[in-house]
C-alpha cells in the first residue's frame, strides 16, 4: 500500500469486510494440511508483521477475535 494511502481513515486497516462468517482456525489449519484448503496467494511477510502489531492493539476487533488471527499470524520477530 502506499506510504500514507489510510491517513484518513480513524483506524488503520488493510481489510473492510462488510459481513464475515467465523471459520475455526483449527479447521483453517486442518483444511491447509490434508489439501482442502489452497492458498490463492501469499503476502510478503513484512505486511504480516504490520498486520499482527495493527491486530494486538486492535480497538475494533473482540478479544477472540484478535486470538484466532494472532494463531495464524507470524510469530513476533
């Protein structure tokens, strides 16, 4: 993303989802590991870190739900 492209916006995000359904992230994982589940492309892993700091000091998201991404996220550096 562009250097300052979510200045605007009143809490940083990559993603706006309009309506989610909640998958559970140990069937996320099952799914990638028996081939059920494909990786339609990947992020480069400096985005993923940004992504996991933005997460852990998340005001929007609910406690579970900073949890389940911090479990499929990079570990910290």
């Amino acid at each position: 993303m562009p250097y300052n492209a979510t200045a605007f916006l009143r809490f940083e995000s990559i993603i706006q989802c309009f309506c989610m359904e909640r998958m559970s992230v140990t069937s996320l994982c099952e799914g990638f590991e028996d081939g059920r589940v494909h990786s339609a492309g990947k992020m480069p892993v400096k985005y993923l870190h940004r992504i996991r700091e933005v997460v852990t000091e998340s005001q929007l998201l609910a406690q579970c739900d900073i949890d389940d991404a911090l479990k499929v996220l990079p570990k910290e550096r």
